[in-house]
C-alpha cells in the first residue's frame, strides 16, 4: 500500500488484517487515520430477487417497505437455526473448523 493512500478499501483490510492478528494498536492507528482522512467503510448489501422483483437490502437498513417483517423473519429463521443446533462460526481465521472436523 503506498504511504499515504486515500483508498478506503486498503485501509479496511489492512484493519481487518490487524485485527485477525490480534494487532490492536496497529488497528487502532489505521482507523484513525481513516478519521483524519475522512474515509468512511462503504456499507455492505445484499440483493435478493423475489417474485421478478430485485430487492436490495444495507446493513441495518430500516427504509424498506416491508422492514418490519424482513427483521420479524430474520429473528424467526435465527431461532430456528438455534434450535436445530447452528452455532454461529465466529473464528475468521480458520472458518470455525479443525483440522479434526474436516
């Protein structure tokens, strides 16, 4: 990464990498100098087509019409999947997998 760029993108994952390291204090100056430069992480979107209709949907996004019972169904498949035994992967270094399990 050149020294001083303002592209976003290789500040994000040069966080991200730091973080995934453990490297707190290297996190800690990237975003701030993000602040300094006034970049901003772009939300991500998902797109999902129903019915012939393309419906895109942002993090935390409460502008869509039918918002209300999108989060209502979310929460309804999230307890489902908890019963059924899913357990989030949290580890973004291995994809929650062991050597063992694979």
């Amino acid at each position: 990464m050149e020294k001083g760029s303002s592209l976003t993108g290789y500040h994000v994952l040069l966080s991200n990498i730091y973080a995934a390291e453990g490297n707190w204090d290297n996190v800690d100056r990237v975003r701030k100098e993000m602040r300094q430069k006034g970049l901003m992480k772009e939300a991500g979107c998902s797109w999902v087509e129903v019915a012939g209709h393309v419906n895109c949907f942002m993090s935390r996004d409460h502008k869509h019409p039918q918002c209300a019972e999108i989060y209502q169904m979310l929460e309804k498949l999230a307890m489902e999947m908890k019963d059924a035994g899913y357990k989030p992967c949290l580890n973004l270094q291995t994809g929650g997998i062991s050597a063992s399990e694979e």
